[in-house]
C-alpha cells in the first residue's frame, strides 16, 4: 500500500500515523502531505521521521495546489488515500470562513479529481469528516448514517459540501470512497484551542476558562486512539460508497467536562498561586453564535459491520491526555508560540 495522508502533521493525523506504523497488518509506505497551517507541526512526527526510515516520507504541499498534488500521486504510486486535512475549528469558521471554503471544499474537490484521473489504480479514498455535518440534537436521540445533513456553522457546511462531493465521486465515477463521521476527539498533540486542550493549558497556567452560554451543550467525546483504529479497520474492510460513524458512547456537558479538568489538576498538578481550586476559574462567556445544542452519534454500524467498539472510557482518556499535556509542556509552548511557527515554515520551505 502507497498511502496518501493529507494533514498528517495535525491532531488526528499525526495519531493515526503513529498508530499505523506499529500495526503488524501494516506494512506499506506513508506519504504526508501537508502544508502546515497554524494547527500543523512536523514535531508531532519528528521520532517517527527518524525511525521509520523509508516506509515514512513528509511532503510540505497544499492539498488544493493540483499541479504539485499530482507528482505526489504518481512519484509515489499512491494506491490509498486518507484524508484529513481540513480547517478544522468552529469558531475561526466564525470569523473568517474562506480558508475552510478553500481547503475543505476546493482542497477535497482536487484530490478526488486526481484520483478520478488515476481510478484504474485507486484501491481506496477514505474521507474524514464529522458529525457536525447533522446538526444539532436536542435531549434525545442519536445520529445515524442516514440522519439528513443541517450544518450549522462554515465548518460544519464546509465538511458537508466535502461529503457530498465523495459520495457524487462514488455514484457517478465508481471511485472507491468511503466516508467517516466522527464525534469530538480529544488525546495527544491537539491543538491548544479545542475545548479539552485549551482548558488544560489555561487551568495550569490560571487563566480564566470560558465556558460559553450556559455550558450545558453536550459532546460524545472520543479518544484519539480509538478514533484511528476506526479509521484503519475502515480502509482495510470498509465497503466501497458506505458511510460509516464513530462515536466514543461517553456524552457529557461542557461544564462537567471542565469541572473534571480541573478537580484532576488540582490532585495532581502544582497548586495555583492563590491555592485556589481550579473550578474558580471557570468564566461563563457569551456563547458562541449558532451553538449547536447536542451530538451522539449511534456507531451500531460501525460494530456490526466491522466488528469496532471504542475502548477508552472518558475518565481513562481524561487522564491519559492530562498526563500527556503534563508531560509535554515544552510541546505546548512553542506551538503557542509564533515565532517557533515561522521558523518551522522555513524549515520546510
Ligand atoms: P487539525 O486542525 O489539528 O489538523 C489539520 C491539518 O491539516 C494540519 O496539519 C494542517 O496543517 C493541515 N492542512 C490544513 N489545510 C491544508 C491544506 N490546504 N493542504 C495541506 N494540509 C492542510 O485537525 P484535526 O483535529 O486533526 O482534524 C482532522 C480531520 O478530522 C479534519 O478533516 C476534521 O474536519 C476531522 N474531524 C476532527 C474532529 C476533532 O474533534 N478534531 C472531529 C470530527 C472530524
Ligand atoms: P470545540 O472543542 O471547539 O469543538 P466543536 O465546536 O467542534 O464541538 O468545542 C467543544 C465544545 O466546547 C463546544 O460546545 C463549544 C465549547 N467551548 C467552550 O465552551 N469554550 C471554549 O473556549 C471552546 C474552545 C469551546
């Protein structure tokens, strides 16, 4: 397998190039094209950069360039495709929307283009996506693959106009394409502006935690790591043209979730300054327009068809990514950091 990740130096990429590397059924090459963007950094793979040798190779490119892309597919043979590269947060989608039309909509569209151009070889397109794509849920309920799409925000309408594109790309050009649908993720290497992350960083340094609206709104929080196993059972023995979504069956409200950050800082991290509890911090903020209320996804599917269960239960997640965060303070420094950022885009000019 020639395997074509796109934004492997993001959260979930870089995860699931981790975890791909050291499974025993895989024994292909990775390509990584990325162009790093703020939420990009090549030190996600960096060890992996050195012990991988040739079964690992990164690529600084812009998914949405067509020329260069189409090197990428035939200097490498590419058979497989992962896609994750995307703008991927909510509220930049808020403010300005063009980067998430660009990448996320134009960005697929190439890709699937070239791979149209190369069907005879094309083994699989796996597009990355989320639950976001259905809307909001209110108290009850759960989303299905066959729930009807009503994106609320630039992000969610971006990655649904994504979706579409694939699954046109499967219906009218039998490009083999698979879709997955996935709730919010949380581990290793996020971001420090994704809810988990970003309450982690700020409940250590004792900033303010935003809460926005009333922190009622509910997520199905799911491991990284179970994430990417999804994804690697799908590629290997997903059906062509099917969708399938992946949730971590653990729902919780924004402020529980911040609560429990801050009780397990405070057992086990230095004592604020003031050595108040960290719940202190909690600030309630405007809320966010267009909040979406509440997603769960049902991951039946998922388990009768290829037999995957997420296994991390939240409190175990909870604390490995704390731990983890703890752990890499340096990390969490200079990703914050601009100039650690332009130095890594000459790096890789
Ligand atoms: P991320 O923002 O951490 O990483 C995105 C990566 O894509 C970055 O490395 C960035 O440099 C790269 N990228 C962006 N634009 C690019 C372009 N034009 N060309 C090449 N590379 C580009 O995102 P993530 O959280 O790892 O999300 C990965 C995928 O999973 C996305 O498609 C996202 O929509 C989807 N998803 C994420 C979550 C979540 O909770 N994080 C949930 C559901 C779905
Ligand atoms: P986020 O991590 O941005 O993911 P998404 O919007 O894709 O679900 O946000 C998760 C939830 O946390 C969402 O309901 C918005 C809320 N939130 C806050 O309350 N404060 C914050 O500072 C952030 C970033 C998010």
């Amino acid at each position: 397998m020639n395997l074509l990740v796109t934004g492997g130096c993001g959260f979930i990429g870089a995860n699931f190039i981790r975890l791909l590397l050291d499974q025993p059924d895989f024994s292909g090459h990775i390509i990584n094209v990325d162009c790093l963007t703020y939420a990009g950094n090549p030190e996600n793979l960096a060890d992996i950069e050195k012990s991988a040798g040739d079964r690992y190779t990164f690529i600084k490119a812009d998914i949405c360039d067509r020329k260069t892309m189409a090197s990428i597919f035939d200097d490498h043979a590419i058979d497989t495709v992962c896609h994750f590269a995307a703008e991927s947060h909510v509220d930049r989608s808020i403010v300005s929307p063009d980067a998430f039309i660009q990448t996320n909509i134009n960005g697929t569209f190439t890709l699937l283009e070239l791979c149209r151009e190369r069907k005879g070889r094309l083994q699989r397109f796996h597009h990355i996506s989320t639950d976001e794509v259905y809307g909001s849920l209110g108290k009850d309920g759960y989303f299905h693959e066959e729930t009807p799409y009503q994106p609320s925000s630039p992000y969610s309408a971006s990655k649904a106009a994504s979706d579409h594109l694939v699954r046109a790309y499967h219906t009218t050009y039998g490009l083999p394409a698979t879709i997955s649908n996935c709730s919010n993720n949380y581990g290793p290497f996020q971001f420090p502006e994704k809810l988990i992350p970003l309450m982690i960083c700020n409940a250590l340094e004792g900033k303010r935690l935003p809460v926005y609206g009333d922190g009622k709104n509910v997520r199905d929080w799911l491991y990284v790591t179970d994430h990417c196993r999804a994804v690697w059972e799908i590629i290997k023995n997903g059906k062509d043209g099917e969708t399938y979504n992946i949730g971590g069956n653990c729902e919780m409200e924004n402020i529980r979730l911040v609560e429990t950050i801050c009780d397990a800082l405070d057992q086990i991290a230095r004592p604020l300054a003031d050595n108040k509890p960290r719940k202190s911090l909690i600030t309630f903020v405007k809320d966010r327009p267009g909040h979406d209320r509440r997603y769960a996804i049902d991951a039946t599917k998922l388990k009768e068809h290829l037999g995957w269960i997420p296994a991390t239960s939240i409190e175990t997640g909870i604390r490995a990514t704390i731990d983890w965060y703890l752990d890499h303070k340096e990390w969490m420094e200079r990703v914050k950091s601009g100039a650690y950022r332009s130095w890594i885009q000459m790096q890789y000019q």
